[in-house]
C-alpha cells in the first residue's frame, strides 16, 4: 500500500524554538495539503500546493508559519519561532483529483 | 470559511447495532468525503460521493450525497468492536476555488461488548 510518510511523528520543544515538519506524497499525486488539529478547532487547512505550486496558503499565520515543496517527493511546514499555541497534530496529506490520503501526522509540543 | 455541522458528537452503542451519522452545511458542496480517524492515526478514506444521490457502500458502510448537496449520512450496519473511533465528514464547497477540504468535527463511535 502506498502511503503518505511524515517526520518526525513527535516533537517536543520549547518557546522560540524552530519546527520543520516533512512530508512524503503518495507517488503520482500532484496536491498537497498540510492540516492542523485540535481539540478546539478540529481540522483545519493551513496550505496546499499543486504541482509544487503554494496554491493557497489563507489558513496558515504568515508571519511565523512557511510551506515549501522543494520537489515531489518532500514537503516541509516550519514555525519559526514556535509558540505554546502550535500545539497540535500536524497532518500532511496527497490526493490526485477528489480524494485525499492523509499521513498520520507529527504531535507537536510547544513548551 | 464554510461550516459543516456534523451530528451526533458522540455515540454509544451495543455491538451489533446499526450506527447513523450525517452532515449538513448551508452551501452547496460537490464532493462529500467520510474519514475514520483512530488514536494516533491520521484519517483514513471510507467512503467518497461526487454526485448528488449517490450511494456508496464499502462492507457494512453506506453512505450517500445528499440531493440538495447540502447534506450526507454515513451508516454502519451490524457494528463491531473495531468500529470504534471518530468518523468525519468532510466536503469541498462547490462554490470556493480551493481544492481544500472542510471537515466536520467529528462523531465519536464508542460500542459496548
């Protein structure tokens, strides 16, 4: 089964500190979307790209938060610096078309 | 940005029964998506609609695509212990130009033994 891959699947940090999170798309699909969850929000969409392209990126706080896709097999969202209201699950996820797969996302502590 | 409204918040039922669970939004929506989502786990694809009426079943799970495209429903029949978890719905307004997904915030199956 392919699959979308995503590290590291935890972080523990402090205030200040920068985050990368990376992703790996499933092979052959051309959108990807980095998610937020918690419990307050539920999920929620930051950015996405397709065909590499930042497509939209509306959700996501600009002045601390950047979404790259250096090629098709490696998407990184960084926080920098990190705050205790990054707290959240971080979810990564390709689709071809109409459907999305999700990776099982990077739990990110804020300290 | 859109809202799904997705009901119950949670359930708990007896193994063996039938679990019902639907979505509703103000907007028109063109494609409806149900995820499973288990502790520790990103939300896996069950089931997608593309087309108002459209019912779709994977095993025990049916959904279907509202005809007012407002709406959908999500049914498990005959429930199992590994049906636990949180089912979202999630769906693309047909009236935006992101290809994002907007989700519900999820029903929480629990099931007794």
């Amino acid at each position: 089964d392919a699959r979308v891959t995503q590290t590291p699947r935890h972080k523990v940090t402090e205030m200040g500190q920068e985050v990368t999170m990376r992703c790996q798309p499933i092979l052959g699909h051309n959108t990807v979307f980095w998610y937020r969850q918690t419990m307050m929000q539920g999920l929620e969409l930051l950015a996405y790209f397709r065909n590499r392209a930042p497509l939209d990126d509306s959700g996501m706080p600009k002045d601390r938060f950047s979404a790259e896709m250096p090629d098709a097999t490696l998407a990184t969202l960084k926080i920098q610096p990190s705050e205790p209201r990054d707290s959240a699950v971080y979810f990564c996820a390709s689709g071809f078309k109409e459907t999305q797969y999700f990776g099982p996302g990077t739990r990110l502590l804020v300290l | 940005g859109q809202q799904l409204n997705q009901s119950p918040q949670s359930m708990f039922i007896q193994e063996g029964e039938d679990v019902s669970m639907n979505c509703t939004s103000s907007s028109i929506f063109n494609t409806w998506l149900w995820y499973k989502q288990e502790p520790g786990e990103g939300p896996v694809l069950l089931i997608a609609l593309y087309k108002a009426g459209e019912l779709t079943s994977n095993g025990r799970l049916t959904a279907q695509f509202g005809i007012t495209r407002k709406d959908s429903f999500l049914n498990i029949s005959a429930s199992i212990p590994s049906d636990v978890g949180i089912y979202f719905c999630a769906g693309r307004w047909s009236g935006g130009g992101a290809d994002g997904l907007t989700f519900g915030k999820g029903t929480h199956l629990i099931i007794q033994p």
